[in-house]
C-alpha cells in the first residue's frame, strides 16, 4: 500500500496561468518529497491553487492527487541533466532587453517570467537570445537576484525550480506557440542566495508535433551551477487556461 505523507498545495502566489499553480514550482514541491538527487515530475493536468493535494509514495514515487485522480508524479533518476553552457552576467542583462514576453505573453501573472507581477512578488526572470550566440541552437539568459520575500538566506527548493522552469519555454520560442509545463527533469545542487544576482541559460533541443524538449541551467555568482534541468513542453489550445 502507498504511504500517504503531507498533503501539497500550491498558494496563489506561485500561479502560472491565473487559475493554476507555475509548473516549475508545482514539481519543485512534489520533487522535495523525494530528493537528493535529479528527480523527474510529470504534470498530468493544471495544478490548481490553495487546494490541498494528496501525496502518496509508492515504490520510490511521490504521487499528487487530486479527488482519486493524478496531477502529478515525481520518480528519481539516475543521470544529471546536461547543462546549457553560461554567459556572463552583463551578456546576460544584455539579452533581457530582448525579452519576447514585454511584448506578448500568454500569462503575464506567471509567478516565474510574467512581466505583471510586481518586485518582491514574481521571480521576474525575463530571458532574451543572447546576441551573435555561436551555437548551433541559440541560447536565451536573464539575470535573477532572489528577492528577501522568498527567504532569509536561501530560497526553497520549489522556488528554485521555478527558477529553472520558464526559461526553457521561452527558449522553444513561447511567443509564436503557447505551451505548458509537460514534464521536468532537474537536480537542484545548492539553493541561490538571498540578494545574490545569479544567472539563468536556457536552450531549445528540439520539437516533434505539439512537442517541444528544452533544457536550463542556474549559474551562482561565482560561475557554479547551481540547478539544472531539462524540459517537455505541450502545446496547448489558449482557450483553455482562460
């Protein structure tokens, strides 16, 4: 029989969409249930808000239901996710005048990279390409400093993982295709600092159908990584996160 152990909720603070929880944070949540070690989440249907859900663990999984039914299900893996290679913090600013998301964005209350939400509240990590990027698959980076309501030295797991989580949908190019969070895979090494400006890549690998697989990386001040993560994102009709 599973072990049913604290119950998750999502508050509206850390919303993606207005009616459900940021996919990244969401995991993130689900994932602490079961780390150390890279943890892989696989969301089956929006995360709703300040709504207590079930978590059972059953055979090395965390299980979150909802009323008997799966929103999501974390499992612990056995290989790290491979990094996006780093800029430097002034490239990084550089690429943020870019950001697609000023311009058009779905969810402009997403906890993540919505440009709605005030300082202090959103992480308001905003990843532009980064310019004359030499790679095959073109990079997109933003700078982030934690802001002290999110802690007092070092933020949380989940929040890390939100940190890691809509840079890779910008990088599959969210402005021209609305997508949702599918499926996260991320090892989480050390937790950013409080104040600290650290700095966030993330890359686009490829898509197939409604499809697309990206990957993120968070980098300390001092060059360390300190999370990295891969993605799989699920093109979505709009109509229905409103």
């Amino acid at each position: 029989m599973p072990d049913l152990v604290s119950p998750l909720s999502v508050p509206s603070r850390f919303c993606g969409p207005t009616t459900s929880g940021n996919g990244g944070w969401t995991a993130g949540a689900l994932a602490a249930y079961l780390v150390p070690g890279p943890v892989r989440v696989t969301l089956r249907k929006p995360p709703p808000l300040d709504t207590p859900l079930t978590v059972s663990l059953d055979g090395g999984a965390a299980i979150a239901s909802q009323d008997g039914v799966t929103v999501g299900e974390a499992v612990l893996v056995d290989a790290d996710p491979v990094p996006v290679e780093p800029v430097d913090a002034a490239t990084a600013r550089a690429a943020e005048a870019t950001y697609a998301g000023l311009r058009s964005h779905a969810f402009p209350s997403c906890f993540a990279c919505g440009p709605g939400r005030d300082v202090g509240d959103g992480l308001r990590i905003f990843p532009g390409r980064v310019a004359n990027d030499s790679h095959d698959l073109a990079r997109v980076a933003a700078t982030w400093t934690p802001d002290p309501s999110l802690g007092t030295d070092v933020v949380s797991l989940p929040v890390a993982w939100a940190a890691l989580d809509c840079i890779g949908g910008w990088a599959g190019d969210l402005e021209d295709r609305m997508m949702v969070l599918g499926m996260m895979t991320a090892h989480v090494l050390a937790l950013p600092v409080i104040g600290e400006e650290h700095v966030v890549v993330g890359m686009a690998r490829r898509s197939e159908g409604r499809r697309t697989w990206t990957a993120s990386t968070l980098y300390a001040p001092d060059g360390r990584v300190l999370g990295t993560a891969e993605h799989v994102w699920v093109a979505v009709d709009p109509s229905a996160f409103r």
